[in-house]
C-alpha cells in the first residue's frame, strides 16, 4: 500500500500538482477537487441524454472542480481566510480631567 501511495505521489507531483506563491489549497484539497470534478464530469456525460439539465449541471460543476484543482487557487477560500485575518477591532478610551 506504501508503495501505491509513493507512486501516486510522485505521479501527481510530475503532473503538476506542485505549490507556488499563487496557490492557497492544499494538495490534499487539489487532489481531492480533481477527483470529485471528474466524478461529477462522468457522471453529466452518462447523462447527457437522459437528463439534459442535470447533465449540463454536473459537466458546470465539474469544470469549476478541475479548474480549481489544477490550478490551486480558489477565490472562495481566499475571501473566507481574509475574514479570519482581520484585527478585531480596539475601542480606546481617553480620559479627561477638568480643572
């Protein structure tokens, strides 16, 4: 099984799976994003005349999960970190004499 895993690695990593300044996932969630976008693309084409709709929905879908897996960057994660970074706010209290 160490062995399946090693090979799967290094096939990924030759393939492109790599991190850059730009990506903000994870391999785990890249590899992850890249299988569940090609589940959900063959599934649409399984589908294509059966169930048009769904079809065209699955194949969207599917796209935006390659997309995001191949290349590393996801504009959703990227504004929900942005919210975790963010000071929280100080309220500063100055204090007057009157003489």
């Amino acid at each position: 099984m160490k062995n399946v895993m090693r090979s799967t690695k290094q096939l990924l990593e030759e393939v492109g799976i790599k991190e850059t300044h730009y990506t903000n996932l994870s391999k785990t969630e890249r590899v992850l994003s890249i299988a569940t976008g090609s589940y959900f693309a063959l599934k649409g084409i399984k589908n294509i005349f059966s169930h048009p709709i769904i079809a065209a929905t699955s194949l969207a879908l599917a796209c935006g999960l390659i997309g995001r897996g191949t290349s590393g960057y996801c504009p959703v994660k990227e504004e929900l970190e942005k919210d975790d970074m963010l000071p929280e706010p100080v309220l500063i209290v100055k204090e007057t004499t009157i003489s």
